[in-house]
C-alpha cells in the first residue's frame, strides 16, 4: 500500500473511530452537566445551574433539553429577554422540540416584545411540527389573542372611573339630645 492508501485508511479510520468517539465523549459530559445543572436547580441554586446549562449547552450543540432549562431558569428569574434568547437557541438546537414555541411566545410577551412575540406565535404556527401537535397550535392561537389584549392594554391606559359624589354620613342621633324610647 502506498502512502496515499495509508493516507486514505488513516483519515477514513480518524472519521469513522475517533470522531464518534469524541462526539459521545462530548454528549456524555454534556449530559452529565446537564445532570448536575438539575440537581443545582431543584435545590434552588440557580447561579449555580445557570451556568452547567451553559457548559451543557456549549458541549453538545444539539442539546435543546439544556437551552430549554436555561430558558426557564432566566424566565422563574424574571429575565424575561434571557429567556426568549435561549428558547430561541433551544429551536434552533431542535427544530422539533415543539415545547421551546410556546415558550418563547410566553418570554416574548413578558417581556412587553409584542412584535416580536406575534412573529414568533406566526412563526411557530407555520411549522409543520407544532401544526401536528393540536396542544401546541391551541396554545399558541391563545397566546396571540393575549399578545392583542396586552398589546391594546399597554398602548391605552385603562379609563379612569367616574367621580363619585362625597355625601355626608347620615346623622346619629345622640342619646343625650333624642327623646326617650316609649315603652310599650
């Protein structure tokens, strides 16, 4: 065999053995962060979980289950932007993971994203993924009707309630002044 042969059988073996190797070394350790990352947020530690979601997430690209727990890490903290962004890397990680929809749809509209969360629920109902799944699709027509109402609530400040007359109380009359009951 010449050098090129070896070459080929080197490279072919270094494609087949090596690099599936590596990857399951890598989804493996992602996972296992991914594990650890749980465990730190059941026990309330969310820094802590926060950031083995990132490493989970960075180690294994495909791993939608780690930018979705992120997400609602950052949404149980209120960070409602944060949340949207790592839903977002969730679909992208998954385009089938059909929960990270509704829930970026949900981040969006805390967030006061209005734009942003109906071209999202628009988005989301476009895909034959979230189509197929009949939960999904009636969710997330409901939340496009509560983008609507919150878009019309934040636009115009509800009206503001009549006056109502002040009336004095009516009198009590007091025992010194008012005559004696009759007895009967």
């Amino acid at each position: 065999m010449n050098w090129r042969g070896c070459f080929k059988s080197i490279c072919l073996l270094a494609v087949v053995g090596v690099v599936p190797a590596a990857l399951v070394a890598c989804k493996s350790e992602a996972e296992k962060m991914y594990n650890q990352a749980k465990e730190m947020n059941d026990e309330g530690r969310l820094d802590e979980a926060i950031e083995l979601y990132k490493k989970a997430a960075e180690a294994d690209p495909n791993n939608a289950k780690a930018r979705f727990r992120l997400a609602q890490v950052y949404e149980h903290q209120e960070k409602y932007p944060l949340a949207a962004e790592w839903y977002q890397k969730a679909i992208e990680a998954d385009p089938d993971y059909v929960r990270s929809y509704a829930e970026l749809v949900k981040a969006l509209l805390r967030a006061k994203e209005f734009d942003k969360a109906q071209a999202a629920a628009k988005d989301a109902l476009d895909r034959k993924v979230v189509r197929r799944d009949i939960e999904a699709t009636q969710e997330i027509q409901a939340l496009q009707a509560d983008i609507e109402k919150e878009r019309k609530g934040a636009a115009t400040p509800p009206p503001l309630a009549a006056p109502v007359p002040l009336t004095p109380p009516p009198a009590v009359p007091d025992a010194a002044t008012s005559p004696p009951a009759a007895n009967p």
